[in-house]
C-alpha cells in the first residue's frame, strides 16, 4: 500500500512539470522568478519600476532640500458628508475625500513606462505633514482596504489621496437662536515646516466640491463655503495654513413646532383666568402655577441642548417675556382677590358725589331719626313726611344723614381690562420679536459671507 502512495506521488509531481514547462518551455505564457510568477512582460516591467523608483530614495529628506525655493502642495477637498453638528460641544464632524499634489523630482522615470495607482509607495515617499487646526479627532478609513493612495507621474508630480472622518472645534455664536447661522472653519496647515519649506495653495479651479444632497443635517442647511488663507505668524517662524469655512443656517421648523407654538398656547391659556369668576380660587390659582411651572420646564427643556454661554440668546428673551405674560397674570388675580375680599371699592369722583347730594336735597326726600319727648318710645329710622298741626305737636331731635356715595368694584373693572391688555400687548411683543431676529436680520461682522 505504501510503495503504491509513493508511486502516485512522483507520478502527479511529474505531470505538473510538463503542464508547467522547464528550460524555457512555457505553453501558457507564464515566466518563473525568484520572488513569484509574473503574468506578462509589462507587468514585469511594472514590477521592476516599483523596486527602481526607490533606489537611493530617502522619504525623511524633502523634495529640492537645500534649494531657497519651498515645495508647493496643491490641496483639494471633495466634501462627502456632513455628520452632525453638537451645539453642547461646540463641535462638528464631516468626511472628506483630500486631494495634495506636489512635484518630488526624486520620483520621475521614463515617460515610456506606466506606474498604476497604488498604496503600497504611500508609506515609502516623503508626504507633507498636513494637520488640520482645531481638530479633536481624525480617522483614515481602513475598510476594505486603506483608504489612501498615489498617482506619481513619470515627471514626479506626486497626487495623494486620503478619506478622512473629522471631528472639528466650532466656535459658535448663540445670539440670534434658534434663528442663527453657524460658520464652522476647517484649517490646513503645517506642523514642522516653516513657509521656507513648505507652502500649501488650494487648486484654482474648485478648490472645494460637495453636493448639496449629499450633506443633509436635520437642522441645518449648508448656504455655501468660503477660502480663508491663515498663515500663522509665530516666534520660531511663519507657518503656512490655508482654511476653509462652512456657512450654515438654522431651520426654524424644528423650533416653531416644539418651542414657539406650545409657548404661544400655554401663554394664551393663562389668560382664561381673567374669565374665570374671582370667588374661584383653587380653579385661578391652579391655572397660573400650572402655567409658570410648564413654562420653566419648557425653557429648562431648550437649554440643555445648548452651551452654558453668558450672554442673552433670542430664545430667552421670547422665553422670559411668555414668563412676564404668565407671571403677571397670576400676580394680577392676587390684587384682585386681595380688593374684593378687603370690600375695597372705587368711589366715584367728588363732582359726581356732591351733584347726587344736590339732587336728593330738591327732592325734598331726607332721612331722619326721630324721638317722641312726651311718650318713652324707641328710636325711629324711616323717611316721613312731617305736618305742621295744632292738634299733634312732636318735637324733633337730630338731623339729617349724609346721602352714602355710590360705589364700584374694581376687581370686576380689572379683570374686564386685562381681557384686552394682554392679548393686545402679546401681540405687540410677536411683531417687536420676529421683525428683529427674522426679517430684520442685521449682519454680524463675524458672519458676513461671500462667494
């Protein structure tokens, strides 16, 4: 059984020494190296081109080193996404596609020869040290395979490309929110070399591309982007850097639906206790501290979206006059609790007093207290007409009373008025609000964007 597996062994090592070929005989065209097969003769010559690009090549050097002229790097960015934006955080996350192009002398080879794409040279030639300012997190992109790789044209233009996912300080202004827009920088500078060495350029044509649908935020919209140039200007030297900023603006329909409008109803409805009768208590007072209590949650609820900032933003200054409103309608129920059960009235004016007094005196109507001398009887009030006769004489003891002024409840007048006043007055703040922070809006210096 042994000798048998033997034989079959040497009998299929044999047959694929024929199919293969020795000595030069190659029946499917394929040639023998050292190192592997190669499948054709310009792969070959390919392969040869990788190993020769490299000789005496040393990527710590950069390219024209000690030579007075810096190398200038083209850059390019194709924005892929935008992620998200955190207001709490001040940051803002997108991916995109960078594009460099340098000339590397070092690298150029016979224009008869082709060098293909490829991420092997990626780690092996010398690559400008391109950071991004504010950067909180930066990742290249390694599935399926690294996201990076080079085009080197046979006159040693050098063309890199990377995707990268950032995560970026914003600095963000709160002011006009939630009717503000955001303007979020993305910086490209160098971190060692000095503008002596290196400088970086944006391509002229499209410097940066995106599209539209392709960068959707639920509350933002992405008006445009702007070239800035931000070379840094140090004590150990002048540092080249290039930005880029992203001009976006707010959409209101998320904050109108959750904020505004359930803040217009709650303040509406505290007004229903002007119609509610002032002997009411509980149903007044449920009313208002219902009220207020749902509007400091309200407000809370919009703040911890937000940074603790320590000016005055637009939504709390639409928040703490809906706070007046309500506030004011509850105290507004107490001064007129407090005059009707304290029997406070209006008294009407003395002109008016004094011409009812007139009119009761022509009338010739009084009324008096009247006590009998001659006979022990108790006090009389009522109103009587006296006669002068012979036969019964009375003697009359007292005088007239004062006529008791008409008076008027001023709780009643109070609550009538404020059915007008505050609805009236609300609306007058909405026309003051929106025309400021909506049609109205003034430029900021720090937000002004041009093409």
């Amino acid at each position: 059984m042994a000798r048998q597996f033997i034989l079959l062994y040497f009998t299929f090592s044999l047959n694929n020494v024929g199919i293969f070929g020795q000595g030069g005989d190659n029946p499917i065209g394929r040639t023998q190296r050292a190192d592997g097969w190669a499948d054709t003769q310009k792969e070959l010559e390919t392969i040869a081109l990788f190993d020769d690009i490299l000789v005496n090549y040393d990527k710590r050097i950069r390219p024209g080193y000690g030579s007075n002229s810096p190398v200038r790097n083209t850059v390019q960015i194709y924005l892929a996404s935008f992620d998200s934006l955190e207001e709490t955080k001040m940051t803002y996350s997108i991916t995109i596609y960078l594009r460099q192009q340098w000339n590397d002398p070092r690298l150029a080879y016979d224009d008869s020869r082709e060098l293909p794409s490829n991420n092997y040279l990626v780690d092996k030639i010398w690559v400008p040290d391109l950071m991004f300012g504010h950067e909180r997190k930066a990742v290249y992109h390694e599935l399926t395979v690294q996201n990076r790789f080079v085009n080197i044209d046979s006159n040693g233009t050098v063309q890199y490309n990377a995707r990268i996912s950032l995560s970026l300080h914003c600095e963000m202004d709160f002011h006009r929110f939630p009717m503000d827009k955001q303007q979020c920088g993305l910086e490209v500078e160098s971190f060692r070399y000095t503008t002596k060495d290196l400088m970086f350029n944006w391509i002229e044509t499209e410097p940066a591309e995106f599209k539209n649908e392709n960068l959707k935020l639920p509350q933002f919209e992405l008006e445009g982007l702007r070239i800035t140039e931000c070379t840094r200007v140090l004590i150990s030297g002048n540092y080249t850097c290039i930005g880029l900023e992203f001009l976006m603006n707010r959409e209101l329909g998320y904050y109108l639906l959750q904020t505004y409008i359930p803040s217009i109803l709650l303040t509406v409805i505290s007004w229903v206790s002007f119609w509610i009768d002032i002997k009411s208590s509980p149903s007044r007072v449920a009313l208002g501290i219902t009220s207020v209590l749902t509007m400091i949650t309200a407000l809370n609820g919009v703040r911890g979206d937000l940074p603790h900032v320590s000016y005055i933003k637009a939504i709390d200054v639409w928040f703490c006059m809906c706070l007046v409103f309500v506030v004011t309608a509850l105290v507004e129920y107490a001064i007129v609790h407090y005059l009707s059960s304290n029997k406070l009235h209006f008294w009407f004016s003395e002109k008016k007093a004094s011409r009812v007094s007139k009119e009761k005196k022509q009338s010739g109507d009084s009324c008096l207290t009247l006590t009998i001398i001659d006979k022990p009887m108790k006090p009389i009030n009522g109103c009587s007409d006296i006669d002068n006769q012979d036969e019964n004489k009375v003697w009359v003891r007292g005088n007239c009373s004062k006529p008791q002024p008409e008076t008027y409840d001023i709780g009643k007048k109070i609550d009538r008025v404020c059915r007008i006043a505050f609805p009236l007055s609300f609306l007058i703040f909405n026309i003051c609000y929106w025309s400021y922070y909506k049609i109205f809006e003034f430029d900021q210096a720090h937000l002004t964007f041009e093409e």
